[in-house]
C-alpha cells in the first residue's frame, strides 16, 4: 500500500511501556474488572450502576468486537512465533522482521496513515447518509491496557474495539502475529485489520451496535445470539471492504494488496481458527464467520463501495440456505 504520503492521524494514542492493571493469572480481556464489581455489588454499594456495568461487561468484555473468538486461536510461545516471524519474513515481508525500534516506528506511522485514510473517508461519506462522522480513537498498547467499558484488553486476544470509549486497541505484536502464526503478511493484511476495527465504530456511530445489544438481550439461545455476533462481525468487514474501495480508487493499493486482505481475512474466520486449534469446527459456535463469509463479505464491500449493500442482518450470507 502506497501509504507514506498520506496524512498521520492525530487520534492516536501511543501507550506502549505503560501496561496498566496486569491481572494475576487471567489473561481474558473483561475478566479483570469483573471480580472487583461483582464484590461491590455482593457488598450492597454498587446499585443499579453496578449492574449496569456488569452487563456492558457481559456484552463487551470478552472481546465482543474483536477480529477474531480469541478462544479458538492458536496458543501464544513467542519464541516459535518469533522464530517463524523469521523464516517467513526472508521471503515475503521484510518491514516485519524483527523488533526493531525502527520497524515497530513504522508501524505506529502506517497504522496512522491508514487511520488517517479512514478518517478522511468515512467523514466524507457518512454525511451522505445525513450522519456526522466522530472518529475513534486508535489505542497503541502492549501487553495489558485498561479499557474504558470493555474491561481488560490483552493482546493475547487480538485487536478489538470499544464501544463505550469509542477506542480501538491494537498491540503490535500482532502484526507480527499477522504473518508468522496466521500466515498472512503484507501491510495491506493489517490495513484490513484495522478498517475492520474501524468498521466496529462506524456501527457504533450509525447505531447498528445498539440495535444489535437490544437483539442479544432478547435472544436465549446461544446459537442464535452467535449468529447475530456473526452478522455483526461480517458487516464489520463489508465496511473494511468499503474503505478497501475507496483506497482504490485513491491510488493507494499496490498489486497483490487485495490478495494480502483476501488472506487475512480468510485467517481469522472461525473454521480456519478451530480447525488449527481443536482440529475440528463446530459451526454452532462460531462467532465471526468462517473464512469463506469473510472474504465474500470484505470484497463485497469493495465491489460497491456503499452502505447499502451491507445489510448482513436481513441478508442470506454466502454459504447459507433455506
Ligand atoms: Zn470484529
């Protein structure tokens, strides 16, 4: 991606060396808040707020938003990834390799190209639609970072986003992560990373995300409210997939970009992650859709360019039938 021209954008927080709130043998973002809430409320002080934020913690803290069930994923050694971080950089994608200062530098610029990239096209398009585009914040972290409603993020759990700050939390590791364990490199992989978290706000800001509480909370079975994380998730990419469009149409995509999406994409679809992780799938418990509904979903988003193809919720995905 033609990306070192662009303009940085200015809502990135750079919080790495300031882990905060480490929790003692958890590792589950959402975990960490819980326990000191549960015990305000078993106490009798924490009121209706307290129960409030315990469902905002069931909603969100295990990673509602993330780019992937942080459960099925492959068991982090940092030693093998670095490892294989390696052996697959000499043949692909040198920016990665190692843990320079000067490569994670140039990580942090193109995250901001890219952030900045979104910025300038969803305030472009949202008032199209009469909506007012508030951009979210980018959360540069490692290890462990307090959120602001979701809990405790980690990065064993991947990128995520936030709905109640309005925040997305990425660690860098995963880019490394991107090309040693999920075998997707280039920087256009991770450029769909973050359109997807980006995607995640443009559904808090147009109110997809509370239509989507409200259908969770009125549903019982957890094979539905799976299914409804699923369209959720899916939609998420169309948008990345939109962004991905007008990326395009700027210029700013290089050969074999689309193709570095297509594989990340097809990365974290929940099949490809069971099937790493168990060796088997079971598709009642998928969370974000299996490879095959992503890649369908992101290049559909970059076929049309708009919103108005997106409606995962009332449409028959891919893959699926009567
Ligand atoms: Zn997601």
């Amino acid at each position: 991606m033609k990306w070192e021209d662009l303009r940085r954008s200015k809502n990135v927080q750079d919080r790495r060396g300031q882990s905060s709130g480490r929790p003692s043998g958890m590792n589950r973002s959402g975990g960490g808040g819980l326990a000191p809430l549960l015990m305000m409320l078993l106490s009798g002080r924490g009121g209706k707020f307290g129960i409030v934020i315990i469902i905002l913690l069931f909603l969100f803290g295990g990673g509602l938003s993330g780019l992937f069930d942080s459960q099925s994923t492959v068991p982090t050694d940092n030693s093998i990834s670095y490892q294989e971080s390696r052996q697959v950089d000499q043949e692909t994608y040198s920016p990665n390799s190692g843990i320079s200062n000067d490569a994670t530098e140039a990580e942090v610029g193109f995250l901001s190209a890219v952030l900045g990239s979104t910025e300038d096209f969803w305030g472009e398009m949202l008032p199209q639609y009469d909506m007012e585009y508030q951009p979210a914040q980018l959360i540069i972290y490692s290890d462990y970072q307090q959120t602001g409603g979701c809990g405790l993020g980690s990065a064993a759990a991947g990128p995520f986003y936030c709905p109640p700050d309005s925040s997305i939390y990425i660690d860098l590791s995963f880019y490394r992560d991107l090309s040693s364990k999920y075998q997707a490199p280039g920087d256009f992989a991770m450029a769909y990373v973050l359109a997807h978290e980006v995607g995640h706000h443009i559904q808090n800001e147009i109110g997809v995300m509370d239509s989507y509480q409200q259908a969770v909370s009125q549903t019982r079975s957890e094979a539905a409210r799976n299914q409804l994380n699923v369209r959720l998730e899916l939609q998420a990419d169309y948008l990345a997939g939109v962004w991905a469009h007008y990326a395009e149409e700027q210029g700013l995509l290089e050969l074999g970009d689309l193709e570095e999406a297509m594989q990340a994409a097809h990365a974290v679809g929940d099949d490809t992650l069971q099937e790493q992780a168990y060796g088997r799938v079971v598709p009642d418990s998928f969370t974000h859709g299996t490879s095959q509904q992503r890649q369908a979903w992101f290049m559909r988003g970059y076929e049309y360019g708009d919103l108005e193809h997106g409606d995962t919720f009332n449409t028959l995905l891919p893959g699926e039938s009567y």
